[in-house]
C-alpha cells in the first residue's frame, strides 16, 4: 500500500468521524435492544429529519433546540430511555413532556406515525441516546 493511499485513507477516515450518521450512531453499540434491526436505524432516522418532525424541535442528531430537550445526551427526565419506553414516549409525541422553559411540551394530538415509523424513530433515538443517564423508574 503506497504512503499516498494511506494518506487518503487516514483523511477519509478522519472526516467521516466528523459527522455521525445513523450508521455510525450503530456501529457504536455492540447489540441493538432485541427486535431492532440497522435498517429500522437508518429508517428512523430518515423519518426523525422528515415526516416525524422531531428534528425541528430536538435538533439535528438529538441535540436540542430551544424548542425542545437534547436527546443525545443529559438525563432522561420522564422514564429510564430504554427502548421500549422510547417507543411509548415516540407514539405519545413528547405529551406530558416539560419543555426547557419548564412549560408542558404543547400535545400534538394522536401521532402521524404508524406502528412500524414509531419503532423505527424509537430505534434512532436509541442509538443517538446511549450517553444519556438513566432517569427516574417507570411508575408502576
């Protein structure tokens, strides 16, 4: 392998650190929670930009607006962030949500989401999440 190969490959490497993608969000964990695939991954993050809205108010990559909480890192607030309760938090639109001015988060009604786009956004979020602190117990 000559040394400008090399060269190209470190760069290429270098930049490509630079900005996670959804992939890379993956590739950082060693198991997905059971039941969720790199695609549903990719699939959520594709609809966490697009259709469900969430990057308007939690940011490109979860991380926060003023309009609404990071996601990719602090502690979760309203339940412990595992996936299952991602997916309930996802269906639900952030309601019963407090905003970063300690106002409740607007409801937006029933999600536009169906069951498969709300596990895959849960799924992302997931990903995106796995450096955030455990908040409190789901009340029984």
């Amino acid at each position: 392998m000559s040394a400008k190969y090399r060269s190209l490959c470190a760069v290429s490497l270098a930049l490509s650190s630079l900005a996670p993608t959804p992939r890379a969000a993956e590739a950082q964990h060693d198991s997905l929670p059971p039941g969720v695939t790199g695609a549903m991954v990719r699939a959520g993050a594709e609809i966490y930009a697009g259709k469900g809205t969430c990057q308007r108010c939690h940011g490109e990559e979860g991380r926060g607006t003023e309009e609404g909480p990071p996601l990719a890192a602090g502690r979760w607030k309203l339940g412990s962030g595992d996936y299952e309760w991602l997916v309930h938090i996802t269906r639900h639109s952030g309601i019963a949500a407090w905003g970063q001015d300690g106002d409740p988060v607007p409801m937006r009604g029933p999600t536009l989401l169906d069951d498969a786009e709300v596990r895959a956004v849960a799924a992302y979020v997931w990903t995106i999440s796995r450096h955030r602190a455990p908040g409190p117990a789901d009340p029984e």
